[in-house]
C-alpha cells in the first residue's frame, strides 16, 4: 500500500496518490497530470480511479485530463451534476483498488455534494479519510460558498456540523486526515500548515470539533469569515462544465512577442499586462498600466482577489526562465487566456525606446524623517486584523483585495505613502494605482516589518466597547 500527499505550497494544496497491488487511485489531481502519470508508470501500475471531494473552487482540478490519458473513472460523492461523464457514488458505496478499500462518505456542509474517502486496508482496517474541504488540520471547511436561494450559511454550516458528527467524529482516533488545503488557504480561516494530523488530536486541538452543540458551531464557524476571491464560482463552474487542456493553454501562454507585437496584443486584445517580477525590481523600470504580482509571493490568490474575470485576456513581463512556470500557475486557477510573454524581458522594451515607467521606492528611515517634517498621507494595505494588531498611528488601513471600492480615498494631488507587512503587497497596490492615473504614489520598501524598527509612533487598535 502506497499513499502520497502531492502538496503545492504556493496553492495550499493537497492531492493524493494511493496505490496497491497495481492499481492506483488519485484524489483532488491539480491540473498538471504528468506527476501522477508518471508515478503509475514507473510503479508499473494503472490509474483505476479519480476521486473528487467536490468541485472545487480554489484551483482547477485536474480530473479531466487525467480521465482522458488514462480511461480512469471519475468519481464524485451523492448531489454531484457534473456536466462530462463521471460516477456519481451513493452514499457509503465502496470502491476496490487492489487490496484496499475506499469507502465514499457524504459530509455536506463545505458544499452540498462535499464527501470525503474511508481508505481501508485488507484486514479491515481504518487507515485514513481523505477529508477534501469537509475537515482541515485546525478547521472545517467555510460553509459560504455553495449558498442556494433555499439555504442560507447558517443551513450549511448546521450541515456541516451533522457530517462531521455523523461521519468523522465517530471513526477511531488512530485514523489519519489527509484534508485538500492546509495554512494560506481561503477555503478556511484557522488552517494549520500542518498537512495531516490523526483524527483524535483533531478532536482535541480544532476549535470546530471542540464546539459543545450546534449552535456553538454554527456561531463559531462563521464569524470572521472574508469575502471569498472573485475566481472562486469561476473555477466551480469549470470543474463542474468542464475545460481547455492545459497542454493548449501553456502552449499559447508560451509565445514569444517582441516589443512591436508585445504592444499590438495589448492595444487590440485588451490584455492587462501582468509583471511578475520581484517588487523592488519592478518599481525601477517598468511597461506603463502594469500589474506587478510576484511570482515568489501568494501569486495566484492575489490574482484571483485582483483580476476579477478569469477570461481576461493577459501578456506577461517575466523573470527570465520562468515563463512556463507563471504560466502553469495561472492555468491552476483558470487564467486560461495568457497569450504571450515579452521575449527578452523588459530591457527588449528598452532596447525598443518603447516608454518606460517608475514607482518611488523609499527606506523605513527614510519615512519617519519624512514624518517628521509634515503630514503625510499614509495607506496600510495589510488585511484588518494585522493592521489592529498594531499600526502607524498616522495610517488608514485600505485592505489590498478592497483596493478598488476605496480609490477615493487616495488623492491624486498629493504624495501618498504606502505599505503592507513587507513590500509585497503594496507594491501590487502602488502598480494599480499607478495604472488608474494616480501618479504621487510612493512605497515604503520593507513594510511595516522595516518600519517596526524605527521610532515612527506606533498604535494598536482599541476596540470602542472597551474603553470606559
């Protein structure tokens, strides 16, 4: 018997490979097969099955391509309605791999078709239970995105409580949980970046399986939860509809365009021009109206939070060698329509005497001198909660993935200062910026990480019920 967890850090991702006596099964498959193609052929063995836990949101599954390469059978747990041929399993229905054993239970909650896999051995044994979105190590699937007109959150989350208890809880705490995501996550909101866990330290350490009734639950799970990144029903729509094959898409994403063509592209087919390039080399030389999101930072759910229609058309100003790599790792999220990179990179677009744009970037020193000397306009673009951690007490917070419902509140006569924890987000937030006409923008390279070190006044948040 043979288990792998296949875990994409930059995705919080995790799929499975599970094989015995030449049979194999793959559970959530990112979209790129080959890895899982060719660990069935050097074992010598056959894919047999591919388990969905649900369609998924996140990322585009890789399910189709893999089902035409290998013949193997798609398998989805009860409500499923995919739009391609797939087994839809019934409740506790089994499936034989081998000398194992995956036994198909239904946990509505995350969703309504969510279930996980009951992997037993052949003695009988519980060994593990793929849990998908259904159970995470320190958390529970959110229970906000499969909202119906007849159902509200609180119905899916009462949902949830039910399947955990019904189907989880009562499995033997020996039992390992090998979930679909782990920390970075936003299919949840406490994820450990632990990637499995066994089921009785879950059901001592995670908060939701503490919780002493359903309403306790219900209450728990669904405060705080942050608006979802737009991409999400997109990419539920094409696992459930279907999709391109990553082969054509990386394909069409790898074509070179010198400067002349790089340019005809963007004005004809509207594309954004997406630079991917590290921040503090960005910010020295740049294509005008760019987007800088890093490829070494959350690079796709900041382009799932700040491209808001996945049919976007995109060309790609990258770091040299790594064009199929941003590639791929847009297709992960269903930005299908890339259509070409800008061959020899920004110094092309030089050599053209093609026109060429900035950002100030200035030290932590250098912003509390200037502090000092007058008011400034300052933007923390963390998320709330780091912000009310502590702050610059000159600082208003506009969270990066709300960015564009509060332009308003950055003038375009004056200098603005920008940060985030440690440049990378403020530098996607200053290119934006940038690109919608704001030109006295200037970031504070470092963060609030530099910033922390100098004498700036600092504050943290008090809540107004607290003070007397």
């Amino acid at each position: 018997m043979l288990i792998e967890q296949i875990y994409t850090g930059c995705l919080a991702q995790g799929a499975y490979y599970i094989e015995s006596k030449g049979e194999a099964a793959v559970i959530d498959p990112l979209r790129e097969v080959q890895p899982y193609l060719q660990r069935a052929k050097r074992n010598g063995s056959t894919i047999k099955y591919i388990f969905e836990t649900h369609f998924h949101a996140d990322f585009v599954s890789g399910h189709l391509d893999l089902a035409k390469q290998t013949g193997a059978s798609i398998i989805y747990g009860p409500n499923a309605n995919p739009a391609f041929e797939a087994v839809i399993a019934k409740d506790n229905q089994q499936f034989q791999l081998g000398e194992l054993t995956i036994r198909v239970l239904h946990t509505p909650g995350h969703t309504l078709e969510s279930s996980c896999f009951l992997l037993i051995d052949a003695q009988g044994n519980y060994q593990a239970v793929f849990t998908g979105d259904t159970l995470f190590i320190g958390d529970v699937g959110r229970p906000d995105l499969a909202q119906k007109s007849t159902l509200t959150m609180e119905d899916l989350a009462g949902y949830l409580y039910d399947s955990l208890h019904t189907k989880l809880m009562p499995l033997p705490d020996d039992v390992i949980v090998y979930p679909a995501h782990g920390a970075g996550s936003a299919c949840g909101k406490n994820m450990s970046k632990e990637t499995s866990d066994t089921l009785g330290h879950q059901k001592q350490t995670n908060y939701a399986l503490k919780a002493t009734n359903k309403e306790q639950f219900i209450k728990e799970v669904t405060d705080g939860l942050l608006p979802p990144p737009y991409y999400f029903p997109q990419n539920v729509q094409l696992n459930k509809e279907g999709y391109e094959s990553v082969e054509k898409v990386v394909s069409r994403g790898l074509t070179p365009l010198n400067a002349d063509t790089f340019e005809q592209v963007v004005n004809e087919q509207h594309a954004l021009i997406l630079d991917t390039r590290k921040p503090q080399v960005f910010k020295d030389g740049f294509i005008p109206n760019s987007i800088n999101i890093g490829i070494d930072g959350d690079f796709a759910p900041w382009v799932g939070t700040l491209i808001t229609d996945i049919n976007q058309p995109i060309v790609l100003v990258v770091e040299a060698g790594r064009e199929e790599e941003v590639v791929t790792r847009l297709s992960r999220v269903g930005y299908d329509h890339t259509l070409g990179y800008l061959q020899g990179g920004i110094q092309a677009w030089k050599d053209a005497g093609k026109e060429i744009d900035q950002i100030e970037s200035i030290s932590a020193d250098e912003f509390a001198s200037r502090l000092q000397n007058g008011n400034l306009q300052v933007k923390d673009v963390r998320k709330q909660s780091e912000y009310e951690a502590e702050h610059v007490e000159a600082a208003e917070n506009v969270p990066l993935a709300y960015l564009s419902e509060h332009m308003a509140e950055f003038s375009k006569a004056e200098p603005v200062y920008i940060h985030c924890a440690g440049g990378y987000r403020s530098m996607i937030a200053a290119s934006i910026l940038k690109a919608r006409g704001y030109e006295n923008i200037i970031d504070v390279a470092g963060g609030f990480k530099a910033i922390a070190q100098t004498n700036i006044p600092k504050t943290e948040y008090v809540c107004p019920s607290t003070l007397k």
